[in-house]
C-alpha cells in the first residue's frame, strides 16, 4: 500500500529541479530561475525555496556566483559520504555488537511523527537496539520508526533481529530506493530507561540524532531516533569548503 502523505515542499523543489537538470531542461551553465520565480511556481516561502537550493548546492548540482545567480554545474559533484556515526542506519540487528531490545507497534510520538511528516498518534512499528562496544560497554540506544504500511510484507514487525540493515531490507521487501537522509542533533536529560540501559548517571545528559531517511520521491521513509552518552561516542564528519 503506498504511502499517503505529501512530502516537505523543499524536497519537491529539489527533486523537480534535479529532474530538469537531469533530462536537459536546465542545461549545463544554465542559470536556475529566480527565488522569486520558484517561490510563485511551487507556491513556497523564500526560506524554503533557499533550503531547496542550498541542499542542490551542498550535493554539487548547482553553484552560486555572488550577484547574478545559480548556475547549473557542468558535472555534479560527487555524494557526499555518509558520516561514521550514521553507520548505524546501515547495521544489521545480528552483528554482535547490536542487541534488540523489543518489538512493538505503537501511535506515533510527537517527535517520530515530526519526522515522518504524520499526524502524532499515527501507528508505527518500533524497533528499539543497543548497540555496545567492547571496553565501552553501551554506547547507543537507538528507536527506527516504520509506518505500518510501509512495514506490512517485510520481517520489521518480527522480534526476530534482521539478518540485514534496515535500509537494505526495505529496499529488498518493498522495492524502495532510497535518496537522502536529514539528521538533527540536540542534547537532553537522560530518561530513567536510557540511564539504566545506557549504564549513565542520573545526572548524564545525551546527545540525540534524529535521523529522516526519503526515498528518492522525496517520501519519508522511516526515522531513527538514537540517544548518545557524550562521554563514549564522538561526532565527527568532512565537507568540502567548494
């Protein structure tokens, strides 16, 4: 059953104007239309139609000359690589270091549903996982929410681990392809679940990453919600400057 809910209006300016990059419509050193032009055309705010333009810019599909405007790259850059501590969206529940913690179907919290653009209270399936490191001991307490629609005709609401990463399987059971992935990094008090199964302080904060995986029609997929003691894990990752 497909998914019945419209994605963010930036990822269809982006993914319209990489469409029209793609099959010449905007060719080679062509300058993209106006803000102005697109904030008409796809009915949008200036803010939005800057987000769009910018993620096209950061993936190397266009480039901006200060005063006069965007202009379509002769070749795109190439993806950018995923950062190590998102390796996790790509790591399968049977790896030694990953214990599964439950298995349950659930109305949507206030934040999955943020970030799989539905309503709060919306079923999910959740897929809560531990993820220790030797030495370390904990070091991530993670949550993947799936909609029940797109979780129907796959093994993500099994309490069984998945053989394979979540990613791969969706791909395999759905046929999905996947196109990019946004993440939002907050800090807060730990809960007493995440202390306990974190093995922090009552005192410890942790970092949370949101992650929101769409596929290439711009649709969220699902979203991975991890929780980080500060003190066992690093974020580190590389961007070019051009």
């Amino acid at each position: 059953m497909p998914i019945e809910y419209a994605p963010p209006k930036y990822v269809v300016i982006v993914n319209t104007l990489q469409a029209r990059i793609e099959d010449g419509t905007y060719a080679s050193g062509a300058m993209l239309p106006s803000e102005t032009t697109l904030m008409g055309e796809f009915d949008a705010s200036r803010p939005t139609v800057v987000r769009a333009l910018e993620i096209l810019r950061q993936d190397g599909w266009i480039e901006a000359q200060q005063g006069k405007g965007r202009f379509v790259r002769s070749k795109p850059a190439e993806p950018r690589p995923m950062p190590p501590h998102a390796a996790t969206l790509l790591a399968d529940e049977a790896e030694g270091r990953v214990r599964l913690i439950d298995v349950a179907e659930m109305p949507a919290p206030a934040r999955a549903a943020a970030a799989l653009d539905v309503r709060e209270g919306s079923p999910v399936v959740v897929r809560r996982r531990l993820v220790s490191v030797d030495g370390l001991g904990p070091v991530e307490l993670g949550a993947v929410y799936v909609p029940v629609d797109l979780a129907e005709g796959t093994d993500v609401g099994s309490s069984a681990p998945l053989s394979e990463g979540l990613l791969q399987h969706l791909a395999a059971r759905k046929g999905l392809h996947f196109g990019h992935v946004t993440e939002r990094i907050s800090t807060r008090p730990a809960t007493p679940d995440e202390r306990r199964l974190l093995e922090i302080d009552r005192a410890d904060w942790v970092l949370t990453a949101l992650f929101t995986v769409y596929t290439r029609e711009g649709l969220p997929a699902f979203a991975l919600d991890l929780a980080v003691p500060p003190s066992r894990h690093e974020f580190e990752d590389s961007f070019p400057l051009t």
